[in-house]
C-alpha cells in the first residue's frame, strides 16, 4: 500500500508536481509569526520523547484529545510522557481529514524519517523510534531549524523582555537570524486594573523612568521600542479581540491614564478610547520605525472559565468570535494614512466570513512605492487546514494581487512545525496546477513557478527586509 505521505503527497497533477518541485520546494524559509521560545533557541533545547517535543504547549492538540475524551490530566496534567503519548496517538485513531493528522504525518516522515500511520497501534513502536533518533546529532532545536532551510524566525516578545536570549543568539554566530517582535497585547489590557498596573510597573523599571502620566507611559514604550531596534526588530503584532476605533482627545486620554494608574476600573467608553489609543500610537510608531505591524484579530479568548482558573491562558479554550471590524479599521487606517503615518500592515481575521471584507477593505489604502503595503494574512489558526487555504487564495486572488502575497507563517510554538510551510506549499502548487490543467488560468509554467517561489519565500523577504534576490 502506497504510504499517505509520499514525494507528491497533495500533488495530484503532472503541473503541479512540476511547480512543486521545481519551484517550491527548495525555497527557504521566513517564519514571520511563530511563538518559538528564545531561551530553547538560546540553550539549543534538547527533548528527552516526542511528548515533550510534539505535547508541550500545544493547544491544538489539547482541544483534539479532549474532544477525543481524554482527561486533562494528559493534556496539561502530570500523567508520565509515554502515557499523554499514547492518548494523543488514540485521538489520531480518529482525527481523519484533520489537518493535525496531516500535521502529524508530515511531521514523522520529514524529521523522522517515519512513513507509518500513526495510530494507537503503531505509537509504542514509533515512540522507540523516536526517542532513539532525538538523543542524536541533528535533533536540536536550532539543528532543527537549520534542517529545515529557515532563513529568519520572529519571535513574539513583550515590551518588558530584556530581550537577552536573543543577544545570546546573534552572538554564538548561529546562522538562522532570530529577531524579536514587539507585542505590547499587555498594555491595552486595562479592564484588569491591578494586572495592568502590574505591567507598567514592570515597563517602568525596564524603561528606567517613572510612568504616572500618558506621556510618561509613551515615553515609556519609546523607549523599550529603540531597545527592540537595537536588537533587530522589525515587526510588531498586535493581538486584538475586536478593534475598536472609539474618538479621543488628547486630554481625555490623560484622564483616562491616570484613572487607571490609581487602580479606578474604566467604564466601557474609557476603555474604547483608550485601545483605540494604544493601537493608533501603536502604528504611528512602528510607521516612524519602519516596521511592519501585523493585527490578529477577531478570536475570543480564555472563554472556558473554570479551565482558565485550572490551566491558565493559552491552553485551547479560544474560538473564533463574530465582531463588526469594517467601520473601525477603515476609520483607523484613515486616520493613519491621511497623516502619512499608515506603516506596512498584515492583516489576520480569524473568522473566514469577514474576508471578503478584509479584502476589499485592504484595497483602500494600497500605495506604492512598496507593493501590497497592506497585506491579507495567511489563513490563521482555525483556517490553516487545505479548505482555509485554497479559500484564502482564492479570496486573495480576486480582490488582491495573488503574486505579492507574502505567503505562509508557523504561528506555532513546536521546533518541527516547519513542516507546515511545505503543506502549504504543496496546496499553492496543487491548486494552480490544477487550474493549469484545466485552462483557467495560462499554462506559462516559468510564469507561474516564478510567482510560486516568490509567494514561497522571496515576497517575505523583499516585503519585511526590503532585499532582492
């Protein structure tokens, strides 16, 4: 029987074949987003089994193994290795046409070398297999990395990070570049009073100044921001539940700030004017800077509460949510772009019915001399299966320009999620290829394999880097 994955896995075309492995499958990779710990880079992280290198951290496959019926005490418990294991080989049992069963296999077959289905049956021999090739050379985190052809990897970093490990990195000469993101999600956070006030104390002690005032608080992140320059970075992220662009002053923000740095709860309005503020500086900044803002938005967090009591944050209780975002972010960017302080934006809904939407919308504020200036993000977390990404393109390619997107991300906290990027690559070939065949799009294969391997690695790199090649 013909193993699922094989050299033309999702390539069911003789054109697609040809895209892919003419064109895609040497290309580099820029890992944009992901949540990669820069301590694990830093130490090179060795991991002892595959629950530790695949389970740690993982709310994907959390929410799946729970689905499955599998207690909590083998998803975030204390339940041995070799046991959460196990149980995450009995939900793949039944997880067909999931893309974490894709995920899974690719991911076996391309470090592993392993071509079996993994299934309760197959895990305990997998599991030696396994274990025996990750006490070798070649199964590091950043010998991870390097296996997998990635150029760049952005890290997601807070404002009050030290940033250290990162120093440590560009320092040992290590030859992937490992850059910091700004995600400052904290500090637009002030529904919680004492956990905000909790940051800013900690922003004024990595700012070295006093923070008492709205100024004192720009000033503050101004600061913390020449820091992240200082050590590379080049983009921002901003992680927002519904955007908001709520009409402000001046002198109703200092109000505000100062309400809430004496630990006085805002009333509904306060806190709209007060992220609207937190974003609009936000952007402003990153435009001065030259960075590239990325906005996720749209997901609902953290909505099991008792999980959140039990867990904590980040542990698979999220869901996609459904909020009105057209009149905000037009509202916002025109603001921006009527100042000429509108910088370099790639957008991420999270609900699939708001892109058409995000679409057009993008349209309004294209402007050269850099080409899609505002970019629709790749298809994002509950979107980055087969369908989520061929409905993406095909959104992109009727109200964007297909041939400057800036192509896929890992959005993922795992040292083997590299893997994704070939999935996506592999879909990318599939579907033009197809469609080549079938003459709905020109038969030009230098043409077409030529915008593959930009979509694939050289857009990223001209869009963040600003380099040709």
């Amino acid at each position: 029987m013909k193993p699922f994955i094989h050299e033309d896995y999702l390539l069911v075309t003789e054109t697609a074949r040809r895209l892919y492995h003419e064109y895609a499958e040497q290309m580099p990779v820029i890992d944009y987003h992901c949540h990669l710990s820069p301590k694990e880079i830093s130490e090179d992280r060795r991991w002892d089994n595959m629950t530790q290198l695949w389970l740690g951290g993982d709310h994907y496959k959390w929410r799946q193994m729970r689905a499955n019926g599998v207690a909590e005490r083998y998803c975030t418990g204390d339940a041995p290795d070799y046991d959460k294991f196990l149980k995450y080989a009995e939900t793949m049992d039944y997880l067909l046409r999931s893309p974490l069963f894709d995920w899974t296999q690719l991911e076996l077959a391309r470090y592993f070398g392993i071509y079996d289905r993994f299934c309760s049956k197959s895990a305990p021999a997998i599991w030696e297999k396994c274990n025996a090739q990750l006490a070798q050379p070649g199964f590091s985190a950043r010998q991870l990395m390097e296996r997998s052809n990635v150029r760049v990897v952005c890290t997601t970093d807070d404002p009050v990070d030290s940033l250290e490990y990162h120093r440590n990195i560009a320092a040992s000469g290590f030859g992937v570049k490992v850059l910091p993101t700004w995600r400052s999600d904290m500090a637009a956070k002030v529904w919680e009073p004492h956990s905000w006030n909790r940051w800013v104390n900690r922003l004024s002690e990595a700012a070295g100044m006093e923070i008492d005032y709205w100024e004192d608080f720009l000033e503050a992140l101004e600061i913390r921001r020449r820091h992240f320059k200082e050590h590379g970075c080049l983009l921002s992220d901003y992680g927002v539940t519904e955007i908001v662009a709520e009409p402000y002053s001046g002198e109703e923000l200092c109000r505000i700030f100062e309400k809430i740095r004496s630990m006085k709860s805002l009333d509904p309005v306060e806190i709209r004017k007060f992220q609207t503020a937190w974003l609009y500086e936000g952007l402003a900044a990153d435009a001065e800077a030259g960075w590239t803002a990325q906005i996720h938005f749209g997901c609902m967090r953290n909505n099991n509460i008792r999980m959140y009591r039990e867990v904590g944050a980040d542990s698979g209780f999220d869901s996609i949510g459904e909020y009105h975002a057209a009149v905000a972010l037009n509202r916002l960017f025109s603001w921006l772009d009527s100042e000429g302080r509108l910088p370099k934006c790639i957008l991420y809904a999270i609900n699939p019915n708001q892109w058409e939407m995000l679409g057009s919308l993008i349209g309004n504020f294209q402007h050269g001399p850099v080409p899609s200036h505002l970019q629709f993000g790749a298809a994002w977390w509950f979107n980055d299966h087969r369908d989520g990404m061929i409905r993406h393109l095909e959104v992109l390619s009727q109200t964007g320009v297909l041939g400057r997107f800036i192509g896929m991300l890992t959005d993922s906290r795992s040292f083997v999620s590299y893997a994704r990027h070939e999935y996506f690559r592999r879909i990318l070939c599939g579907k033009l290829g197809e469609e080549m065949e079938r003459g709905i799009i020109p038969s030009d294969i230098e043409w077409v394999g030529g915008l593959v391997r930009d979509i694939c690695y050289n857009n990223a790199e001209r869009y963040l880097f600003g380099t040709l090649h």
